[in-house]
C-alpha cells in the first residue's frame, strides 16, 4: 500500500454539527443575508469528521473544515459583482494536500433580457494549490461567455 493511503473501510460513522440548518441536523451551516438592495452576503460550512468504525480513526482523505463566503453587488441595474473566498483544510490521500484559500471575481451584465454577459477570474491571486495531491490546481484563470435565455 503507498504511504499515506486510506486502507479499505468496511463502516464509517459520521459526526454531525449540532446546528439547525431548516430544522434537521447538518453536518454543515449555509447562510445569506440581503442586508441592502444591491448587496447579498453568503457564507457555508463544513465540518466532516468520518470515523472508521473498524480502526477509531478519522478519515484524513476528507477535509476536516471547509467553507466559502461571498458578497454580491449589483453596482448598475443590469450589471452584478460577486467576489467569493473558499477554504478548505489539509488533506492525506496518497500525501498530504495543504490547506488553502481561494478568492474569485464573478462579473455579469444583462445585454438584453433574454442575453448575459459573463466574465470570471478563479485563483484571482494566483494561489498554488492542489485539490488532489499530486495534481496541482490551474493558476489564474479568465473566462468569459453570454447565455441567451429563450
């Protein structure tokens, strides 16, 4: 077996947050908020600990916290801003992957209203990292496209 690989599971259990997320218990909280007009807020996250039943121990392949938050504005009527920050913890899978952070900038503007235009910047700071150890992730990268709604 390579070192740093899971061995084979035969159960898991897993640990809940005890947090009310639409009245059921979640291993994860999500929430927005509008606190103007032109601005919306949204934040989640995650907290996994699966334990192998058969060992006691923690599954390091998955992260143990993760999360993302973002705050929109829509600077003109038909034109919207979104800028977003992800994280996720350390994880071992065949190595160990590092934590990281990530920020995005999402821009749209409705050309018509059947028409949008997008553009979108991921690893706005060029941020290197790896979401699969041994495979690193894309540097900077721009994208742009429209979307027609009929």
């Amino acid at each position: 077996m390579t070192s740093g690989a899971q061995p084979p599971v035969a159960a898991t259990r897993a640990l809940p947050v005890s947090s009310i997320v639409a009245g059921d218990l979640a291993p994860s909280v999500i929430s927005a908020a509008r606190p103007t007009a032109t601005t919306d807020l949204r934040a989640a996250y995650a907290w996994q600990s699966v334990i192998n039943a058969n060992t006691g121990q923690r599954l390091r392949n998955l992260p143990l916290h993760q999360g993302s938050a973002s705050v929109g504005w829509r600077f003109l009527p038909a034109a919207y801003a979104n800028f977003g920050l992800r994280y996720r913890d350390m994880i071992e899978n065949y190595g160990t992957g590092s934590a990281f952070l990530t920020a995005d900038l999402r821009l749209s503007y409705d050309l018509t209203d059947a028409v949008t235009l997008h553009g979108r910047v991921e690893n706005l700071f060029d941020r290197r990292y790896e979401e699969i150890y041994g495979h690193a992730a894309a540097g900077r990268s721009a994208y742009a496209g429209l979307s027609a709604r009929f």
